[in-house]
C-alpha cells in the first residue's frame, strides 16, 4: 500500500511527463537555430523539449543556455517525505522516486516561452505565419465547420501567405480537449500547454478564433500570435445569411443528440463473480462459462482536457451488450447437462464522480436504464423488456492518445428478471469485466455531414 501511493502521488512529476511543449521566438523572424543535441529548427516555433536542469541553443558560434528550476512541490518534497514513510515501514522501494524524476528530468520547472535575441538577420526568406482556424460557436456544428471555409476564402485570395489551416485533425484535437463545437473558443480556455500541443502537431505559430456577430451580420476573426501569447490583428468579413435550411427549434433539437453521440467503442471480457444459477441441487465445480463477451459505446472525457490531478461530476449516456454461452451439470447426476445462452442489450444514464490522476481516471457512478434479454435455458425461449439500476466502479487508463484499457465493477439488479425458474436466475449479478477501448470522436462530426 506504501509502494501503491508513493506511485500515485510522486507521479505529479515523473508520470505527469518528461517533456513539454515550449513556444521559441526571437527578435528578427525567422532565424535558424540549433538545439544542444544538433537538432536544427527554425524559429519561430514550438518545440517538444525534454525537461533538464538547462537547454542550450546555438547558432553560429554563439551559445545561449536557459536554467530550469526545481519543482519543490511537485517533485523533490513529495518524494523526500514518501521515502521517508516508506523507509520506516521498512520498504526500500521509495529510495528510486527522487532518483526516477530526476533521471527523467520531471524535477525540473522549465520555462513555457523562451525568446532567442540574435544580431543575426535571415534575409533569404519572409516570415509566413502558419494559422489555425477554429470554427465560431454554432447550433449546427456543420455551419460552423462551413463558416471557417467562407472565411479562408475570403481572407485567402490567392496569396500565399499567411497560411490558414483547417482540417478534422484540428477538430480530433479540440475534442481530446473535451470541448463541443457549440461554444466559443478563446485563448484562456483552451490553456497554455493544450494550445501548444495542438500548435505543435499542426505546426503552426498563430490561431484565428472566430465569432459570430449577428446583429450586422459578420464573422469576426482574431489572430492570437502564440508565441507573444496574444491577439495582434483583427479583421470582419460580412458574413450574409446565416440561414441553413433548419429552424432554431430543430438546430437546438439536432445539437442535443449529437451531444449524446458515444464517442468510444468497448470490447469487454466480463466475469461474473456470483454464479447466476439457483443454488439449489447445484454442485459449483460443474459450473462451465463457455464464452462471456460484451460490447458497449460509451461518452468518455478524454484526460488530456484536465489536470494531472482532477476530479468532475460525470453525467453520460451510454449502451451495452453482453454474450454469455454456459454450461453446468446440476446435482450429482453426470447426466443432468443444462445449456444456457443468455444475450442482453442496456442502455443506461450514469452519474457520479471521476477522478483523474497521472496513472489513470477512477469512478464511482450510479446507473440505470431499460434493458432488454433474450434467453435460452435448454430448449425453452424467454425474452423482454425490464429495467436495471445499479452502481459500477472503474478504472481507466489510456496506453496511446486514442487507445485505453478499462476495467470495471458493476452491481446491477433487474426490477424483473425475464428468466428466474429454479435453475437459472438472469438477474445481473456482481460483474467485473476487463476491456480495451477506442476514443473515436470523429464519429459525432461524420454523422452530421452525413445527415445533410
């Protein structure tokens, strides 16, 4: 237990990462640079960096070294003391923290935005930002990515510089982010390192957030520099009709669904911890689960949008069906072999509270919903409709940035089992199932186009 939370709550440093995302700008733009480990890159630009106790720029002759400090809090003084504990309880394994996050270099503090001063003038090109463009809040997520192509072109006109950027890479990142395509984007709300991270897979040095203004009516654009991490321009474009062939009623109806569109898919492996048979003449040894198997969709908030450690009021909608094909011998009587095929779909609303941590999200939610069973015991067919309420626990932990592992505790009761005969209750019983999961918001914005 000593080992389990010196893990959790050192890994504010050497689980919450290595590296980050730094914005490197200088006085006369652009300008070639080289990092201390000869990579070279052209600033100004955002770079992945590796936390350590300094970095080192070149060019030319010249070199130019920023310091990093300690990170008493999130590091080196939560480490000292766990080790401490640790050591006497007689566990050893807390002497590694300290020397792990400084190996890794997640003791230091870096700064985010570094500014290279040079005399040097790279006169064989022009700066040529590159721009994201981030669709203005809308009802109808597919006006809004509409919107943004409007006003590419019109800012566009055939010049080849600024470049402006919009694509559903762009829109994959923001819903890493966990935000819908319904509000307005700002600078403040995206945060620092979220906006980096996204300016650096995209490789761009400014985003063009856009607003609607409908009283006269214009799409308003502001240019965010990122590297000054502010607004330097502004512009209008008269934006016309905002009419799309839908009333407010039907957009609002439209938003809400798209809203409850499961962004994960679910593979499981369930195992039920009490046997759903009649305890009655039943010899457990002869208990046989030939194939369990379920599949689920679900809405997940995606941890990249939180802190490293956070916790939120989870409220979802989510869908799950489970195959079991079992076999038993009932009593003393080899000859006494039951067949079971038990198929069931749930769909479910939950509640309760998750929590975020650097190695994976815990919940404890409340759920319920209508389900449906079909059962076969032997020969005989049973099949309807009931309700399910219950509660399930989780554990949840992403292993790349679209794929993660799941696993849950759930204990759900039937107001009416279909099936509950002597021999086999199809009540659910206290369940616990391992799965792997896939984050795939694209599935929300591809429905909508395909509903035009």
């Amino acid at each position: 237990m000593t080992s389990l939370l010196s893990l959790l709550i050192s890994s504010c440093g050497t689980l919450a990462g290595r590296k980050q995302f730094v914005s490197v700008d200088t006085n006369h733009r652009p300008n070639w640079f080289q990092l201390g480990s000869g990579e070279h890159f052209q600033a100004p630009q955002v770079l992945e960096l590796t936390r350590d106790s300094s970095w080192t720029f070149k060019q030319g002759s010249r070199s130019m070294s920023v310091s990093c400090k300690p990170r008493w809090a999130g590091s080196i003084l939560p480490n000292l003391g766990l080790t401490l504990v640790s050591l006497l309880q007689g566990d050893v394994s807390g002497l590694g923290l300290l020397a792990t996050d400084w190996y890794t270099g997640a003791m230091w503090d870096c700064p985010t935005y570094l500014h290279l001063y040079t005399n040097h003038r790279d006169l064989s090109e022009a700066y040529c930002p590159n721009y994201l463009v981030l669709p203005p809040a809308h009802e109808d997520e597919l006006v809004g990515d509409q919107l943004v192509e409007y006003w590419i072109e019109k800012q566009d006109q055939g010049a080849p510089c600024p470049r402006y950027v919009f694509n559903d890479q762009i829109k994959y990142e923001l819903s890493l982010l966990n935000f819908s395509f319904d509000e307005s984007l700002n600078p403040s709300l995206l945060g620092g390192q979220h906006l980096l991270q996204i300016a650096f897979n995209q490789n761009a040095n400014g985003v063009v957030f856009l607003n609607i203004d409908p009283e006269n009516p214009l799409l308003h654009g502001r240019y965010f520099d990122i590297h000054k991490n502010r607004v330097v321009a502004e512009s209008s474009t008269p934006l016309g009709s905002l009419n799309d062939g839908k009333s407010r009623k039907e957009n609002h109806f439209l938003n809400l669904a798209l809203s409850l569109f499961p962004n994960s898919l679910l593979y499981e492996a369930p195992n039920r911890i009490w046997d759903t048979f009649s305890h009655e003449n039943l010899d457990e040894k002869y208990n046989l689960p030939r194939f369990m198997s379920g599949f689920g969709v679900t809405r997940i908030n995606h941890p990249r949008g939180f802190d490293a450690w956070d916790l939120i009021l989870d409220d979802y909608v989510s869908a799950r069906t489970h195959f079991y094909q079992l076999s038993y011998e009932q009593g003393s009587n080899p000859e006494s072999l039951h067949e079971v095929l038990d198929l069931g779909a749930m769909l479910y609303f939950s509640i309760g509270p998750t929590l975020f941590t650097p190695v994976g999200s815990f919940g404890l939610h409340f759920q319920g919903g209508p389900t449906f069973q079909w059962v076969k015991v032997d020969d005989k067919v049973s099949s309807g409709l009931t309700l399910a309420v219950g509660s399930h626990f989780f554990y949840r932990a992403f292993v790349t940035e679209d794929v993660f592992i799941n696993l849950r505790v759930t204990d759900s009761q039937l107001k009416r089992p279909i099936v509950n005969n002597g021999i086999y209750n199809s009540d659910f019983p206290l369940e616990s199932a391992l799965g792997i999961g896939w984050f795939l918001p694209q599935g929300r914005w591809l429905t909508r186009r395909l509903l035009d």
